[in-house]
C-alpha cells in the first residue's frame, strides 16, 4: 500500500538544491542517536499532565509524597507510581528522613524545562 503525501505551497523546497557545506556543518552538530532517544523518553514522560503537577511542584520546593498527594488531590500510590517514572529518567530525586521520603528536582535543568515551557504556553 503506497501511502500519498500532500505538501502544501510553501513548505517544501521547489527545486533540489542541495547545500554541501550547510549538509555538512548540520551534521557535525547532530547529537547522537542514543542522546536523541534519551531525549525523546525526558520528552515523552513530560507529556503527561499529572507528571507535569508533580515537576511544578517539586520545581518550587521539596515535598514528601503524602504532601504532594495532598496538594495534587492524587492517592499516594498515583503520586509514588508518577515519581517512580521520573525517577527512572533522573528528572527528580529522594533523600530519605527516617521513614519519610522527600522528592525534589534532580538539578537546575529540570526547572528550567519547565519554566521555558510554562513561558512558551503563557506567550
């Protein structure tokens, strides 16, 4: 089955021009495939609205999961399983006080994520 792809006037070059020295600049900054999937997954695991909440608020100060499932209006274990995949892409993370948890952001990075992102959607 062929598949049929329509580009619109404007959005595709009209004729084939191929610029070696731009080709070839592009190409030496491309990161690498293993880099890009890391991204993608960061990427992908931001896309959802409760991991979102969890980032905002762990963005402005440390916060147990009881807290967080106060603040979110989550069951502990919806916050816990939230944190869990964040976790896993070291977007946060624990230090542990005797039997309780406190998560926050794993480094500057992750808040700047979301405030680029917080100003991009306010624009």
């Amino acid at each position: 089955m062929s598949t049929i792809t329509i580009i619109r006037e404007g959005e595709a070059c009209q004729v084939r021009c191929i610029n070696p020295g731009k080709v070839r600049r592009l190409a030496k900054t491309l990161p690498d495939s293993d880099a890009l999937k890391q991204l993608s997954d960061v990427f992908q695991i931001l896309s959802d609205p409760n991991r979102l909440r969890v980032l905002y608020c762990l963005s402005h100060e440390e916060v147990c999961v009881c807290d967080l499932s106060a603040t979110l209006g989550m069951s502990m274990s919806a916050v816990s399983h939230q944190l869990r995949l964040l976790r896993a892409l070291r977007l946060v993370k624990s230090r542990r006080d005797g039997r309780i948890v406190h998560y926050s952001l794993a480094d500057e990075h992750v808040a700047k994520l979301m405030e680029m992102g917080l100003k991009h959607e306010r624009e």
